[in-house]
C-alpha cells in the first residue's frame, strides 16, 4: 500500500500555528500545499514532483514560468526547512484516525495508517485496514468454493446453497458425468481399433480430415463440387479460428481435438457425397460428426448404389463432442445425410438447429483389388476376377522370363 499523497496537501489540514505565511508554500500548478517538492534551476519556483511530471508531459521541457528550458534542481532548501516545521492531520481522519504528524512523517504514517480502507470483495463496504481481517473472515457475502464440490455460494446462503447433503448430491452427480464420459471415450477407442482391424490389410483407407481445403479463415466456404475426387453436396467448411471467434459458444468451437484438424465441414438439414462418374465405387468406412448446436441431434445416414437404398443407420449426435460412426459400407456410389430439429443446448444461443459438425471422414478403396482402367472404363473388379488376371500377368511374365534366357 503506498501513501494516498500524490499532489498537494490541502491547507486545511495543517494544524497549530506555523509563525509564518503557509501561502508561500503553495504549489503554483495545484494550489496546495507543497509534496515532496522539486525545483526549476531558473527561475527556483518549488513545484509538487508529481504536479512538475504531469506539467511535463504536455510541455516538455518547458517551466511554467516561462523559463526557457525547465531543468530540475532540489528544493531550495529554506523551503524545505519552513515544511519541516508543520505539523499535519492525517489524511484518514474522515474514517476516524485522529493523529497529527510533521510533515516529515507524513508519508511513513500514512502508509501504516490503521484507519486507511480497503473495498470488502464481498459486500462491496469499505472496511478500514484494522477490522478487514475480521470482516473478511465473517462477511456473509464472500463468496466460498467448496474444495469437494467445486459449488461456489455465497457464506450467507451455506445454509441453503451449501448443505451437506447438496455437496455429496453434486460429487455423485460430477462422478456420474466422469463416468458417463469415460465410457463414451472407452466405446470411441474401442470403434477406432476395430475400424484398424477391418481397414488392415485389405483396403486402402483414405482419411479426409478436410486440413487440405483451401478455405479462408475470416469466412464461411462451400466445398466445391469435387475435392478428393468426390462429389459434395450441401456442405461447407469452417476454419477454426473463425469458429472461435464467431460461435464461442456453439459446439463448433468444441468440435475441435486438440490433434486434429484446423478445418471442419458442416451442413443443414441435407447433404450428399458421391462419387463423379456413376460407374465408380468406393467403401464408406467412417465419418466423425457431432451437433453444432443441438443436444441430441438425430441423423440419418444412407448408403446408396445406382440411385437405389442399400444401408441406412440413425446416429444421435452430441452436441460439440465429435464422436466416430463406424459403418463399413462396401461398393457404394453416394452418401446421403438428413438431421431432424432437435432441442438447443442450454446457453448455446441456437435454437432448434440441425447443423451437423463433420470433422473427419473415412473412405476406402480395395488394396488388392484397385479399381481398372479397361478401355478407358473404371471398373472395380472382385477378388477372383483379381487374382485370376494377376496369375495370368504372372505367368506371362515367368514366360517372358524363361524365352530370354534361351535366347542369351
Ligand atoms: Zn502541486
Ligand atoms: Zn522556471
Ligand atoms: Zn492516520
Ligand atoms: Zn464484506
Ligand atoms: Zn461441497
């Protein structure tokens, strides 16, 4: 705590009778009572220091007499003398303090003051330095956190907010969350390593986690019709900054992991990915999506083959927690999408929104059975077809092989 003098003391604490004229010892800028005073070497008019630096700052280098440059001296040491003779009230005598101290001693008494407040950061009172400890510890509208709970109420209300019972109901239900959350981590880790299996060795997976979309990060971008050699329909995407910045309180903000991508895609309602040319496949084996601003956001999802309906699955979405759709979907030529309204999360600022957060997209192709090109024609062959035009390649080779070496 540092004295509350900063410029001038005020005449009217002066006390006793100095035997001299206390106007001389006034400050030319603040019209008080000299502080810690400092002096212009020209004309050595005394000023309080800190009336001299603010002077300063708007006139640099300029005395308020006119001088030509202002240069700073000590105070002309009579002056210092005749200060040193007056004695002064303290500046806490509002608040009840009743000492009177040389000027001298002033600032080391009021430092220390006992009767100098402090705001209560309950109440708001202003409590004098001698009772703050006390207050502090009995002011019934501090505000406490309980180390068990983690609830935060007020002293007063322990009483009602904070009972034994609401602090042991509040650990079991912030128990039940952990659990319920890590259950739901477990079942995501358990689908990822089953998705490892199924993709190893047979398919070459191919993971879009949308990192490559050269969108803006000040601005919403749809997808262009083709990306990754796809169709996309009704989706846009969003860099996370904006997401941030934009929709902090939306589950596109928490829809990003800490070791994913910087960009997210997202729709309303509808959308579809499918393949460019009709003749092509692909296996859908996985998508990563969760609600923007819904709890419990329904979503149906449709695997298509020549226009014609061959899977569907209905996924409930949480809201800002991405979680993985294992689907496994073979030989299928579009992907169709569809949210229905759904209820907004509390404080989210939406209001029956289906946007639906994609952040993470998996798509296969067969490893051994890459998709031919046969007079100009892409085909995807099954595995006996495979194995049948690799043996004769093969063996046509041996062959090959074999008149070589009998011409040598
Ligand atoms: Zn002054
Ligand atoms: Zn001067
Ligand atoms: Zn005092
Ligand atoms: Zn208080
Ligand atoms: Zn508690």
């Amino acid at each position: 705590m540092t004295s509350t003098q900063q410029t001038g003391v005020p005449f009217e604490r002066i006390r006793g009778s100095p035997g001299f004229n206390v106007n001389n010892l006034e400050c030319s800028i603040c019209h008080e009572l000299l502080w810690k005073p400092v002096a212009c070497r020209t004309c050595e008019t005394p000023f309080c220091s800190t009336c001299i630096n603010q002077w300063l700052i708007n006139h640099p280098n300029q005395c308020p007499n006119q001088c030509q440059i202002f240069a700073e001296r000590k105070c002309p040491p009579f002056i210092v003398k005749l200060l040193s003779q007056l004695q002064i009230a303290c500046f806490y005598q509002s608040t009840g303090c009743n000492e009177i101290i040389s000027y001298e001693g002033l600032d080391k008494h009021e430092i220390e003051c006992n009767f100098q407040s402090q705001q209560c950061p309950g109440c708001q009172l202003q409590i004098i330095k001698e009772d703050f400890d006390n207050h502090i510890s009995n002011c019934t509208s501090i505000e406490l956190t309980c180390q068990d709970c983690k609830i935060v109420y007020k002293r007063g209300d322990a009483d009602r907010k904070h009972t034994e019972n609401i602090c042991l109901k509040e650990q079991i239900r912030q128990l039940r969350d952990e659990y319920k959350e890590n259950k739901r981590e477990m079942h995501e880790l358990t689908l990822q390593l089953h998705e490892m299996r199924l993709l190893n060795p047979l398919i070459k997976k191919i993971r879009i986690t949308f990192d490559d979309l050269d969108g803006t990060l000040d601005k919403l971008s749809c997808i262009s019709a083709e990306y990754r050699g796809l169709k996309w329909t009704g989706i846009s995407s969003m860099h996370k900054s904006y997401a941030i910045q934009k929709y902090p309180k939306s589950g596109y903000a928490t829809s990003f992991t800490s070791d994913g991508s910087s960009t997210i895609v997202f729709f309303k309602d509808d959308a579809s990915i499918g393949v460019k040319n009709s003749n092509e496949k692909f296996t859908f084996v996985s998508v990563t999506a969760c609600a923007a601003w819904a709890d419990n956001l329904q979503v149906t999802i449709t695997g298509c083959r020549n226009s014609i309906e061959i899977n569907k699955h209905t996924a409930i979405l949480l809201f800002g927690k991405p979680q993985l759709i294992l689907l496994y979907w073979k030989d299928i030529d579009k992907i169709i999408f569809k949210s229905y309204s759904s209820s907004a999360h509390p404080d989210s600022g939406g209001s029956n929104c289906t946007h639906v957060v994609l952040s993470q997209l998996t798509i296969g192709q067969e490893k051994n059975f890459p998709l031919f090109r046969q007079r100009n024609q892409i085909v995807s062959l099954d595995r006996k077809e495979f194995i049948e035009i690799k043996l004769i390649e093969i063996a046509a080779l041996a062959d090959k092989r074999d008149t070589s070496k009998h011409q040598q």
